[in-house]
C-alpha cells in the first residue's frame, strides 16, 4: 500500500514547446537559434526542430529535421508538384507519419522544444494538417504548447498591410486554439522610419482604436474603393478583441528575455518549473513581468 502511494505522487515529466509561425521573411529562423542560444545560455535543455522542408540554409544545426523523413525538391520532381503544392504534400505526409515525429520526441524534465515551421501561412490559417500535428504532441508527448507568431514590423508603415496582419493573426489564434504570442520583429528597422508611421508605436502594440485606420485608407484613391471590406474587417478584430504584439529585436538579448518571460505565462511553464519558483535573476520568470528594458519607444 504505501508503495502505491509513493508512485501515485511521483513526479511528471514536464515538456515545454514554442511553435514558431510567421510568413516568410518575418525571422522565424533567426528567432529559433536565438532563442535557443539564451535558453542554453541560463542552464535550459533546448531541443531545435526543424518542420519546415523548404529550409535548406539554417542558420543553427536542428537536433532534429523533417528533411530526413521527406525533402520537398524530391516531391516536386517526383509529382510534378509546385513549391506550395509540394510543402502541402509534404505537411499532410508528415501527419500520416507522426510516430516519426513522436518517436524523438524525449526529454529530461522542462526541456523545451523548439518548432521552426514553414512560411506558407495557408498551411495554419487554412489546412488542417499541422493543427491536427499540433494536437497528437498536445495530447500523446503531454507538451505544453504556445504559438509565437512573427510579424514583420514593417507592416505598421502601412494600414492596409496592418489590416492583414491583423486578419492572419486572429485567424492563426482561432484556428490553432493554442496559447498565443504576437511578435513585431525587426524593430532595429522601424525605430529608423519611426517617424514614418501616422500614430504612435502602442497604436500598433496594443490594437487601440482601428477606426482610425479606416480613415487613413479612406484618403488613399485606391483602398477607398473598398471602404465596406475595410470596415468589416476591422470589425472582425475588434470584436474578437484578442490581438496584440509584442515587440522584438531578435538580435537583442534584452528584448528576447522580454519575450521568454512571456511565452513562460502562456505555456505554464513559469508555474511548474523550479526555475520560474525560485530564481531571483534578469533572466528569471517572474509573474507580472512587465518590459522594463528599453526598446527605443518610450
């Protein structure tokens, strides 16, 4: 009897998983071997996957990569297949053959794994493929997820461009249902044209008011033919209300911690691990972390 007592309360296993989202170009890569460098860098064991089969120059060395199980010029060639058509195929075999994936999927406790995926943003706002691949490690590997979304700033400079950032960002959060996190990337950038944008940088961060946006693209000859679609759409996010970024410089190790503290709360990570209980530190999780380093806005 007391036996089963002590195996009853023996501890679990916790394994931890940031899927990295985001359209080409918004620095999915670089942010997977950053992040990956300061987690090392305060003692975490790091695991770096690699799900997109179209990354053929990565920066880091991914401890483990798809373009073993499948190479997307092989299913080109072989099906005659364009690059979308060919990572479609490749997605939706990489679901039929998920024990490849769960089978590497092993870690001490709190390790944290690393999901660099492709850019083809129809892959998660339309395709059922890896939100159905999200769900067997959610529920077979017992990792606790969070979606770190990537978006390149830029797209502030114009509202129209802001819009869809906007769209593609709640459509990702409501198809994947996951813990979510929204990141600006490439701030170096923006902090040189800062005085380009027409409001002020928490515009942007915290989605205030976007009635103004339709006034803007209501003075532009082109987008003002479609006033009624702008407006629905803003509707849309408004509505749902869940939408916000937060801003990044990849680059920057200060900015990152910000966005560790972050992903931390929304996996759940903060409340499990030892880490987050008893280190007082920079780089420690703390509840109610707000960004007290500079980010060049304030």
């Amino acid at each position: 009897m007391a036996n089963t007592t002590v195996n009853t309360f023996k501890s679990v296993n916790k394994l931890y998983g940031q899927l990295v989202l985001g359209p080409p170009g918004a620095g999915k890569t670089t942010y997977c071997s950053e992040m990956s460098k300061l987690l090392t860098k305060i003692g975490r064991k790091v695991v770096l996957i690699n799900l997109d089969p179209a990354n053929d120059c990565i920066s880091y060395s991914p401890d483990i990569d798809i373009r073993s199980l499948i190479v997307l010029e092989d299913v080109m060639d072989q099906y005659d297949l364009g690059p979308n058509g060919a990572l479609i195929f490749c997605m939706e075999y990489l679901e039929k053959n998920i024990d490849w994936l769960l089978s590497q999927i092993k870690g001490e406790h709190c390790t944290t794994f690393i999901f660099d995926l492709p850019g083809q943003v129809e892959l998660y706002s339309h395709h059922n493929s890896l939100s159905n691949i999200f769900s067997k490690l959610a529920v077979d590997q017992q990792l606790q997820l969070c979606v770190v979304h990537l978006i390149d700033s830029h797209h502030c400079s114009d509202a129209g461009k802001f819009i869809a950032a906007l769209i593609l960002s709640l459509n990702a959060m409501l198809k994947l249902g996951l813990p979510h996190v929204n990141l600006l990337t490439k701030i170096d950038l923006l902090k040189k044209h800062v005085d380009k944008l027409q409001f002020g940088i928490d515009f942007y961060t915290e989605v205030l008011d976007l009635n103004y946006l339709l006034e803007t693209l209501d003075e532009d000859r082109f987008t003002s033919k479609y006033a009624k679609l702008n407006k629905a759409l803003i509707s849309i996010v408004e509505d749902y209300s869940l939408v916000t970024f937060q801003l990044a410089d990849l680059l920057k190790e200060e900015s990152l911690v910000n966005v560790k503290n972050i992903i931390d709360k929304a996996n759940g990570y903060i409340f499990k691990s030892e880490e987050g209980r008893h280190i007082n530190s920079m780089l420690a999780c703390a509840m109610g972390v707000s960004n007290k380093f500079d980010n060049g806005f304030e």
